[in-house]
C-alpha cells in the first residue's frame, strides 16, 4: 500500500506546523554540513590508506634489495 499525494501533503503540513519553517531550514543545513563532513573524512582515510600501502610497498622493495646484497 503507497501512500496517496493527499497522505503525503497532510504529513508534510504537520511538519511544517509542528517545526516551523526555520526549524526545518536549520535542519536541513545541519544535514548537508554532515554529509560534507562524511565525505571529507571518507577522503582522508583514503589517502591514509594510500600512504600506508606505499609505504609498505616501499619496504618490501628494501627488503627485497637487502635480501638480494646480502
């Protein structure tokens, strides 16, 4: 059962009469600076991950050309 364009547009009403308009402005801005927070963070373990498998890439390598003098 999907709720009716009428269902919808009385729940939305409440909404806006219960919050306010700038209580649901405010929400709504709260919620994008989240989401860019998720992503910027997302990026960071990124390239925290990047660096640490070239870093063990790195020391592979050494131990490689150690083993090969030695």
């Amino acid at each position: 059962m999907t709720p009716s364009f009428w269902q919808i547009a009385i729940v939305l009403i409440l909404v806006v009469l219960l919050f306010g308009r700038g209580k649901i402005s405010a929400m709504m801005g709260d919620v994008a600076k989240g989401i860019k927070s998720f992503k910027k963070g997302m990026q960071e373990d990124d390239a925290v991950d990047n660096v640490a498998t070239r870093d063990a890439i790195d020391d592979k390598a050494v131990q490689k050309d150690e083993a090969a003098k030695g």
